[in-house]
C-alpha cells in the first residue's frame, strides 16, 4: 500500500505493487548506481494522477513525474 497525496489534495491509501529495481547509469569511466522506482495499481485508482502529485512507500516520499496507462 502507498499514501497518495494530489498536489493540492487529500491523501489515500491506495493498494499496489512497488518495485525499485537497481539501475546502472552509465557514466564517462564509471557507471553511477541508481534505482528504477514503479509502483503499479488498476488505472482506477490513480485515475486523475498528475506530475507532482507525491506517494509514501515504507516512509519515502516519492515525486510523480511519469504516468504510464
């Protein structure tokens, strides 16, 4: 479950699957580690989700800056 927030709005709990996967950017002579966070759930439930909007997942806040339906 994560708490999501609308710029402006009221925040929901909202049931899903969190992955983070580990992410290798590539660098001039070394590669920077990084993550991949995605959080999936029915397109319902985020029906009006907007870049900006926030999502608290085990203590973190995570940003939106992608939607992808």
């Amino acid at each position: 479950s994560c708490t999501y927030t609308p710029t402006g709005g009221s925040a929901t709990t909202i049931k899903g699957i969190f992955n983070n996967e580990y992410y290798s950017l590539p660098g001039g002579e070394v590669d920077v580690e990084s993550s991949q966070p995605v959080f999936y759930t029915k397109a319902t439930n985020l029906s009006s989700v907007a870049h900006g909007d926030t999502m608290v997942i085990d203590s973190v806040t995570y940003q939106i800056i992608n939607k992808a339906f």
